[in-house]
C-alpha cells in the first residue's frame, strides 16, 4: 500500500484543519518544502499537496510550492485543490505534479473531467470523493452536493477511471480513527479489481493502515497523525 502524508496549503504554509473547518487552521511549518525533505529522508515516495486557497476561491493558488517542492525532491506528488479548467491542470502538471485530484470539477462539470481521463489517461487523475453524511462536498468542503457516495464512484468507473480518493470529512483531523466500513462498502460495492480506492482522513496510529491494507486499500493519506506525533515517520518506515 501506497504510504501518502499531506501537506495542506494555505498562504504557501503547511497547515492542518479539522473537518475541512478553515477556523481551525494550525499552521506546523512555514516551510513546506522543509517538510517534504523531512518525508523524504525517512524513504517516503509519495506526497498528497493540497491547496487550501485554491479549494475556496475555485482556482489554482500555491501552484509555485508545488513546483518547489517537485524541483526539490524526488517526492511522486498528487495536488489537488482548486482544480476547475484546463489550465488550472496544466498549471499543475507543469509545476510537477504526476497525479491530479479533482472533486468538486467531478460533480459540476462531468465532460470536462472525464475529458482530462482521455487526454492525460486514468494513471493521472484522481477523483476526489469526499464525503459529509454520505453525500459528496464541494468547493473546499465548504457545501455538500446531493451526490451519494457510492453511486458517484461507480458511475466514474464504468467510465475508465481508476483511482480514487476518499475522506469522511467527519474524521478528518480529528485523530479518532478512518472510516474503515465506508471504504469495505466502497470496495465491495464497487470490486476491488476495478478501483485503486486510497483512504484519507482520521488515520491516527499503525493499526489503522495494517486495517486498511488489509480491507484493500490502495493507499492511505496521513496527515495530523504525522504532526502531532501519534504516528512517526520512523514507523511508517516498514510500510515504505
């Protein structure tokens, strides 16, 4: 299983909220790519960077951290956040991005995203299912769409989509453990074999990934866990 710690964008610092929350922002590092290095030294391959801006004002904003970041380390990132128009995407890939995540684009505009599928293939996009109450958010989390989250998954796949990423935004932050029977239903409703379905939010100790990789994860996105020490990069070195 893919190993992903975050690093949450907002004014180019590396921030954490709590259920998508922006009044709960806890700035960690001023320096991001300072974190990204510190990944990286502990044998982490892959980064989920997420702009926080970009989310609420629907555009891409700290695209310069990300071409940093990419420049600066050998880190496989996925970026997402702000992610509405061709080139907002290319802005993305070009900063260094190797996978993007879209997710209210996904839910508003389902041509044009299935339209970056066929131009940039299923390995590089990745639909952003982020869920409050079973039903899929928007714009930063900041309003939830009458999307249900399974039947949202599975008509992207029956379109070729592959990879996937879901929060229960409910968790997220919160160090209280994931949603480990949303992804079970999710991967059972949907086949294993069909999605690479990755775990994002309340992943708070070493029990929850081997949980996770054993429902059939493909990957797990750590966050607060890493900064707040209940989890350490030392530990997930076995993982890696």
């Amino acid at each position: 299983m893919r190993i992903i710690p975050a690093i949450d964008l907002i004014e180019g610092k590396c921030v954490r909220l709590s259920q998508g929350d922006y009044e709960t922002k806890k700035i960690y590092n001023e320096d991001p790519l300072e974190v990204a290095l510190e990944f990286e030294a502990h044998g982490i391959q892959h980064l989920h960077l997420v702009d926080l801006d970009g989310a609420k004002a629907r555009r891409v904003i700290n695209y310069k951290v990300l071409e940093k970041i990419a420049s600066r380390t050998q880190l496989k990132i996925d970026f997402g956040g702000g992610i509405r128009s061709d080139e907002d995407l290319r802005i993305a890939f070009n900063s260094g991005a190797g996978q993007v995540t879209g997710g209210s684009v996904a839910v508003k505009d389902k041509p044009l995203f299935m339209s970056w599928v066929a131009q940039y293939g299923p390995e590089k996009i990745i639909l952003g299912a982020d869920a409050r109450d079973n039903k899929i958010a928007v714009s930063g989390w900041t309003s939830t769409s009458e999307e249900e989250v399974i039947p949202f998954i599975e008509e992207y796949l029956k379109e070729g989509l592959q990879y996937v990423v879901c929060t229960d935004i409910s968790k997220d932050g919160l160090l209280q453990g994931p949603s480990l029977d949303l992804y079970k239903d999710i991967l059972q409703a949907c086949g294993r074999d069909r999605i690479h379905l990755i775990a994002s939010g309340g992943v708070t100790s070493i029990s929850d990934i081997t949980e996770l990789i054993a429902a059939g994860c493909e990957g797990a996105i750590i966050g607060k866990a890493i900064y707040e020490g209940a989890i350490t990069l030392k530990a997930l070195e076995k993982f890696i």
